[in-house]
C-alpha cells in the first residue's frame, strides 16, 4: 500500500499508423512532459511522480486516482502529465485510465479518435484487453472512456471494477485513473475507495479551502487514502523566466 506521509525523441513513439495521429501540435499544449519535457514545469511532475515512488519503496503495483474538489481543477492534465512521467522510467509499464465517463478528455487531449473503452468495459461490451490501447508513447497504454453512462457510480459499485483493478495490477506497475470532481459527482470517492492511493488536484483561488477540505473529508469517509494534493496555477512571477531555474544540457564549446 502507498504510505502517507526539446520534444521526444522519435524512438519514444510506436510507428505503427494508429499511432501517427499523434503529432505536435494536435497534443494539447498543457501537456508539458510531451512539448517540453526539459522545461521547469515538467520538473514539478517528476517530483510528483518520485515523492509517489518514495511512498511505494517495495515498488509493487499500484492503483493511483486524480480528481479535484470541483470541474477546472487542472485533474485531467495532471493525470496525463504524471503518466508520462512515468512512463520515461525504463521497465516501468503505466495504464491511464478515463473514469470520467460524464466529460472524458484523455483522448481529446493525446488527439487520439475515440476508442471502446471503460464504459463499454462496465457494461460488458468489450473485454479489458479489447478496451486498452497504445497511446503512442513507450511504456504508456491508455484505457478511454468509451460509451458514457448516465449514472456510472451504480456500475462503479458492482464486483466487475474490483475485479478488473486487480487484473490491471497484473500487467501494469502503475494505473493512473482520472476521475470526475469529487463533490458534483461520487464517482472519484467510489473508485478512490478501491484504488492504493488518491491524489487531489487544486487549482489555486478557484476552489475554496472549504470545498477542498469537503472533498478531502468525502473521499476519506468511503475509505479512501488520500496521499495529499497537487496545487495548479500558482502565483507569482514564472520560473521559465528566471534564470537560475534554468538547467539545460549546454553544448560543448
């Protein structure tokens, strides 16, 4: 259990056609540890990731959710972001999963076309093997929404999700689901509640503390361990333009 407490390079990419949709200037711009990897920000989500790696020392596999107190938190881009991040470790196979099957966007920001996925999965459409694909990047399988469901907490509940978090664990190290904001919609509770850990996306002066705090306390009261938070948009002058935050590998004279 977790314990509380320059672009790619081509050989990054698979080169099989599904895949060639995936170019530059389709990947939503926020996703940093694609556009600029070298960059300050991407940075911030490696240290995410490896304070998350410090809390898994035996490194066994986990189940990780990311949500937000309420919608425009930043959830869905740190979850790609994080994804990637560890997918850059060697030997280290991830699985993003889309479990917001109200408003999914992990294939709208990758420009990924839709793709059989976890709704279809709970509704037993598609087998889970059928439901995960390739998502260009090494190390990076992703799961997308699929048919969205009007009250997918009642299928969230039921002994397929368990079921299929385990089988995850068996062919991945790391599965990250992106869920919906905790207080519109019990969905993160209910996945937090079977995951290893949860993390709680903020977005600075957009959330109150109060609501934070509320959705803290909703997904601690259905047995979720929540690992702490992630705080977006914070003020101040940006670090890309100072330099003694700038760290890039120079050039030989």
């Amino acid at each position: 259990m977790f314990r509380k407490s320059k672009k790619n390079n081509d050989e990054d990419f698979a080169s099989s056609e599904e895949l060639l949709v995936i170019v530059d200037r389709a990947v939503n711009p926020y996703l940093v540890m694609f556009h600029d990897p070298s960059s300050y920000r991407a940075e911030q989500i490696r240290g995410l990731r490896n304070k998350l790696i410090a809390m898994n020392p035996d490194g066994e596999a986990k189940t990780l959710v990311i949500s937000s107190a309420m919608k425009s938190e930043g959830k869905s881009v740190v979850s790609i972001n994080l994804a990637l991040a560890f997918a850059e470790l060697e030997r280290q196979s991830v699985l993003l999963v889309d479990a917001d099957l109200r408003n999914p966007s992990v294939e709208e920001y990758l420009h990924l076309n839709p793709h059989p996925g976890l709704g279809d999965v709970l509704l037993d459409r598609v087998s889970i093997s059928d439901a995960i694909r390739s998502s260009g990047v090494r190390n990076l399988s992703i799961i997308g929404a699929g048919t969205r469901l009007a009250a997918p907490s009642e299928l969230l509940t039921t002994p397929r999700i368990d079921a299929m978090m385990s089988r995850l664990k068996e062919d991945f190290r790391y599965v990250i689901f992106d869920t919906p904001p905790v207080l519109p919609a019990t969905d993160a509770s209910v996945i937090g509640a079977r995951a290893d850990g949860t993390l709680l996306t903020v977005r600075l002066e957009h959330s109150t503390k109060g609501m934070s705090k509320d959705a803290i306390r909703n997904l601690q009261d259905l047995g979720a361990n929540v690992l702490g938070v992630f705080v977006t948009e914070v003020r101040g002058k940006d670090p890309e333009s100072d330099p003694r935050f700038s760290y890039r590998l120079q050039e030989e004279l």
